[in-house]
C-alpha cells in the first residue's frame, strides 16, 4: 500500500490490500517536497526527502476503508509486524514510511 501526492496536491492512498509493502509516493520530484508536506497535513509527518512518518487514524479514517473491518484488521496485524522493526512511533501512532518520488 502506499499514499499518494499527486502533483495537484492530492492524497490518495493507493494499492490498499497490499499489506506488505508500505511507502509515501510523491509526484513532482525533490523540488515539490514543502507542497508535499502541507498537502500530507494531518496524515503524515514528513521528516526530509526520505522519509514520512504516517499517522494510523489518518489511514484508518479514510472513506475507501474506514468501515472495511478486514481492512482494518489486516492493517492492525500489518502494525503489529512492524513494531519490532523500529518502523511503529507508538506515541504519535505513526508508521515509518520511505518517500519514492516520481518526477
């Protein structure tokens, strides 16, 4: 699974039965990393160009999977999996996330 920004400044999450893979996709390349961040407000922290740090509820909240109860329990195992892996900030619920950009 991974969320999207598209060069408008969109947030959608995409491939999101993928529990296997997980990563910030942002369109525009390097230069667009400011208008990424204010676009990703409120769903994810992003640390510099190589990192996000992705905030569960954000995820969790969003209409195409808010009441999908196996959505949401595969993507409870999917955290659980990764907490040993240092990837979970469990303060501020957040999913450590690598930022592929796409110019």
């Amino acid at each position: 699974m991974f969320v999207k920004v598209s060069a408008a400044g969109i947030v959608s999450l995409e491939d999101s039965g993928n529990f296997r893979a997980f990563k910030v996709v942002i369109e525009g390349g390097p230069a667009a990393l400011d208008g990424a961040r204010r676009a990703l407000a409120g769903t994810a922290d992003v640390q510099d160009q190589a990192t996000a740090w992705v905030f569960a509820a954000a995820l969790r909240g969003r209409a195409e999977v808010a009441r999908n109860a196996d959505w949401q329990k595969d993507f409870d195992a999917m955290i659980e999996k990764a907490k040993p892996h240092g990837w979970i900030d469990e303060k501020r619920n957040a999913i450590k996330a690598h930022i592929e950009w796409m110019e």
